[in-house]
C-alpha cells in the first residue's frame, strides 16, 4: 500500500484490524500517525491513491451506523495524546483528539475541575470519539451536551489541510461555527485532531436518590413532577424492571435521580425529595453512589451484538406514552426490553434481547420506526445483530435537511475519502 512508503515506521499496523470493525466491515489496516502532520499526510495519500478512510481513536462506536461502502483502512489518533493546554483560571482545556476521558478527568480533577460529561466507555473514549459520535450520558439533564463545551476544534479534511473553528477562550464566537458542524459527524467530513472546552469546578460531592414506581410511565410521571419542584437534579433515569435488575438497583422500576453540591445542599436536596414522594424516595449510601454511578452510564453499550440498541429522542411528556408501548411491543414478541430514560432531556436507551428469533427482531424493528414516525420521534438504532444491518436503516432520516447535509459532504469530501456511505442517507 502506497500509505507505507508515506509514513513513520510503525505507523501502519496489519495485525489490530479487528478491533476497528465498522459495522462489520474489517479495515485492511490501521494507520496510526505520530503527529498531526503524519496524519495529514496520511489523508493526502489516501485520497491520491482512491482509498476510503474511518477515523477512530480507541474504536468504541464504530458500529453505529451502516457498513461503510468502501474501507481501506482505519485512521487512528491513539498517539495523539497529548494535554496541549489547561487554562485554570480561564476554566479552558485543549487535548489532542487521541486523549481519553478517563485521562482528561485526571488532569481537570488535579486543578479541581472536570468536563462534565460521562457517557458510556468513558475511560476508553477518546476527544475525537467523544465528538465525532456525540456522546453524552445521564449528566446531560444538568450539563447539556458535547457541543455545550466545545469551544475550539482542529480537523484534517479530506485534501490533507488542516482547519481551525473556534478558539481557546470562552468568548471566541467569530466565524463559522465548525465544532457544531463536527459534533456527531461520525467522521464523514474529516478527522478531528485537536480540541478545547470549557470547563467547571468539580462538585464537592454528589448524591443519588431512587424513587421507586409500580409503571415506566409512573416513574417517568415522578420524573415530571420533580421538574417543576424546587428540587435541582443533574440527572434523572427512569428505568423499567428489566434495566433496573440489570443495574443491580434493590427497587424494580425506578427513577433515580442525582443531585451534586456541599453535604448540606444534598441534606436539603433529600428532604425536598422525600417530602415531594410522601417519604418512598431514598438515598443510595456509600460505594453504591459510584458503582450505580457507573452502571447508569455505561448502559447504552449493548450487552452482546444479538440485540438491538435503539436511542429514542422525544419531549419529556411524549416519553411517557411512547416507552411503555415499547415494553408491550417487546413482550408480546417474546423478547426483554430494558429501558433506561433521560427523563428530563427526552432520550431513551432501549436494549432488546433474547428474541426468539431474527424475523421477530426485525420485525420489532420496523414497529419501532413506524412507530416513531407516527408519533413525530427520533429513532437511531445504535447497535444492530450482523444479520440485520444491512437490512434495517440506523439512521431512519429522510428530512429536506439531507439535502444540505449532502451539499456539505460534498463541498468538505467529494472524493468520499472518510467514512464513505455510513452516515445519515449513505453519506
């Protein structure tokens, strides 16, 4: 391959290629460049030479989305891990695209500070990754999203030049605004290289409290009524009993909801929530906060690749008629359904299992997106068993905005360099 001869010895690896599938689709090899110039060099290769590229760092989300229509190699940013700047005092962090959360959150935690932000894998995901597929977790009631704290972004495009949007100062709103236009992606316009958010001081502490429910919709009602209470969560997970067991919550359904601060506004946080759920709602203790924690977060990583992984984007109202029709769909095709809700932001996480066979998962699956669209919802499948991933759209979108999602495809990678035919409408 002509990369070879265009790169650092070492950067080019033939024997890792699995841990880089995409959608079942297995890279031929794995480019992993020394520097930001090595990896631009790379992509000007790659487009002379009429190969496709997926750019990755540790691989943790590359199945979402479609098998790619070509994929010579995976583009990796492992080795650009370096910690380029943390401002304190400006509360501002630059990283290189390759630097994991798990090893920004140490360095932030040093000064006092973190990005709160936690989705699943966190200590394996890496800046880019967390960008480019957009990921948050339970904190997203509280904190928002990735393009909430996205202040600044370097990309290599697809004829090899490097780009900047944005900057390393909160004020810095000139321009184009290119780290929202990166955010969930997927590396379909270019390779992110680099980095800068915004940043707060760490919480003194945090706390979380069950509220046990009878119903999903019950808990997602409690979800409801904690929104207009003087009660300040950062987070609120309405599970179903499925997810709860797979949790390890003592309660069945359950909404849990989390609460950060000094000790005495998490005392005063408790007493408004045990008054506002006549007294059923309780506080997890000790090791069970972190480990509880930890599982809420990590739930939208499927449990194996036989199920399905469906992220429903919806009102917070709207949930709460949509959710539990899914359960009964799920149980009167034989199959569990675990649930997990962002109840105050209106995205949930269903994980479907043990069907009993693939016509009935795909048939559940097509439920699912007539469903959504009658109702006005958002539905991506996540994650997908190989026999079906051809079969079933991930993304489901076929809004007038493709037109211009297209248009920017085009404009950024007409040679289809990165990720060809993964994306929204085969982009």
């Amino acid at each position: 391959m002509k990369l070879v001869d265009r790169l650092a010895a070492g950067a080019v690896d033939t024997g890792d290629v699995y841990r880089y599938t995409a959608s079942g689709a297995v890279p031929g090899c794995v480019i992993e460049p020394h520097s930001v110039d090595e990896l631009a060099n790379a992509v000007r290769a790659a487009r002379e030479g009429g190969l496709a590229l997926i750019p990755a760092g540790n691989g943790t989300h590359l199945d979402i989305g479609w098998p790619p229509r070509r994929y010579d190699a995976a583009l990796s940013t492992r080795r650009l891990d370096r910690i380029v700047a943390h401002d304190a005092a400006d509360m501002t962090v630059t990283a290189e695209a390759g630097v994991t959360l798990g090893e920004l959150a140490r360095v932030l935690a040093a000064a006092g500070q973190w990005l709160p932000l936690d989705p699943a894998r966190s200590e394996e995901m890496t800046i880019g990754g967390l960008i480019a597929a957009d990921r948050s977790g339970p904190l997203r009631f509280g904190f928002g999203k990735v393009r909430d704290w996205l202040i600044g972004i370097t990309v290599v495009t697809a004829d090899g030049e490097r780009i900047r949007g944005g900057g390393r100062v909160v004020k810095n709103v000139a321009g184009y605004d290119l780290p929202k236009l990166f955010a969930g992606s997927f590396g379909t316009l270019g390779a992110i290289v680099e980095a800068s958010f915004k940043v707060r001081p760490l919480p003194e502490s945090e706390a979380l409290f069950i509220w046990p429910a009878r119903t999903l919709a019950q808990g997602l009602d409690a979800a409801l009524r904690t929104l207009t209470s003087s009660i300040l969560p950062v987070l609120m997970e309405a599970v179903n009993d499925a997810a709860a067991e797979a949790l390890g919550l003592d309660a069945s359904t359950s909404l849990v909801i989390g609460c950060a601060g000094a000790a005495p506004h998490l005392d005063e946080q408790e007493r408004r929530l045990r008054e506002l759920s006549g007294g059923e709602a309780y506080r997890v203790r000790d090791e069970r906060t972190r480990a509880l924690r930890r599982a809420l977060s990590g739930f939208s990583q499927p449990e194996n690749d036989e199920g399905v992984v469906a992220r429903i984007s919806a009102r917070p109202t709207e949930l709460a008629t949509c959710l539990p029709a899914v359960e009964r769909a799920a149980a009167e095709r034989g199959m569990v359904c675990e649930i997990a809700a962002h109840a105050g932001s209106g995205v949930a996480w269903c994980q479907l299992l043990g069907a009993p066979n693939e016509r009935l998962l795909a048939e559940m699956c097509g439920w699912l997106r007539t469903t959504a669209r009658e109702r006005g919802v958002w539905l991506v499948f996540e994650s997908l068993p190989p026999g079906l991933r051809a079969a079933v759209d991930p993304w489901g979108f076929d809004e007038p905005a493709l037109r211009l999602m297209r248009g920017i495809k085009q404009a950024l990678d007409p040679s289809s360099v990165f990720s060809p035919g993964r994306f929204v409408g085969g982009i």
